[in-house]
C-alpha cells in the first residue's frame, strides 16, 4: 500500500464516504452527523479503522479525535454490527408497558442474549434508554426507524418481514 491510500474493509467505497462527508458540508462541527451516516449507509453497521481514517483526513482533525468520539457515544460501533439490530427501549414507561416481555421473546425466537449476534449474523437486539418515543411504547428502534406499540405478534411480523427484506431500512 502507497502512503496516503487507503483500503476500505466495509461495504462503501472511497466516493460513496466522501459524498457523506461532503453532504454534510465536510465541517467537523458535523462530525457526528457524518460517523452516523456513515454507519447507517453501510451494511455491516459500522465505522472501521480506515473509514475514520478518511474521516479525520477529509475534515482537518487527527484520527485520535474522531475515535475519541466514536469511542464516546454508544450509537456509534467501531466493529461489524448484526444486518438488524433491533433496540428495545427499557425505560420507566416502556417497562411500565411491559419492554422486559419483548426481551424475553427475542432470546426465545433469536436464540441469543442481549448484545449478541444471531449465528447467520442477520440479528442482534439490545436495550437503550429512551428514544423519546414515550407514547408507542414499547418500542424497538432499527437504526433510525421506530416501530411502536410492540406485542408478541407484531415483534414476530417484525422479525418476518426483516427476513424477507419487506421492510427497507
């Protein structure tokens, strides 16, 4: 490899990352809008070692800052994520609604714990705190989409339709 070139391990090329960057106007005031981005657009769900490289590269900071912040919020992954993370508010008022319940039928239909990975990699669930969605409850957040009202059934439907690919993310 040449000094100065850089080889993407995730699933968006060099142009595709720098449009990103540059549709957020290439500002490191919009750092984070450009990591999140970055990690929805891609397939596997997040910002690898050479994606923040380009990061920092293309706004004027050192990489030491931009991992600084990837390392700092939680919506942010520096390793390859499930196809599907489904996030499960836990929350006073989605427990109140009974979000435990939705846990329990995930590991019994996944086959995993929380934070785990499904063995085809198509999966993974989690809790958050509150995404500000108090009057769905329970809800389950897939990166930027909420479903809301979640029972036994729609949670199934949910998992379905994902396997199916009826439901663009």
């Amino acid at each position: 490899m040449q000094k100065g070139e850089l080889v993407m391990s995730s699933d968006l090329n060099i142009q595709e990352k720098k449009a990103i960057i540059v549709k957020h106007g290439a500002v490191k005031e919009k750092l984070l809008n450009i990591l999140l981005d970055i990690q929805f657009s891609s397939e596997k769900g997040y910002i690898d070692k050479e994606t923040a490289a380009l990061v920092a590269d293309e706004l004027g900071m050192t990489e030491t800052r931009v991992f600084e912040v990837i390392s700092y919020y939680a919506m942010l992954k520096d390793k390859p994520q499930a196809k599907y993370v489904l996030k499960i508010c836990n929350s006073s008022p989605c427990y109140v609604t009974e979000s435990d319940k939705l846990v329990a039928l995930l590991e019994k239909e996944l086959h995993v714990t929380a934070n785990q990975a499904t063995a085809d990699g198509l999966f993974a669930f989690n809790c958050i705190p509150c995404p500000g969605a108090c009057h769905m409850g329970p809800i389950i957040k897939i990166k930027d989409k909420v479903f809301g009202n979640m029972d036994e059934q729609k949670v199934l439907q949910l998992l379905h339709d994902l396997r199916e690919g009826r439901i663009s993310l």
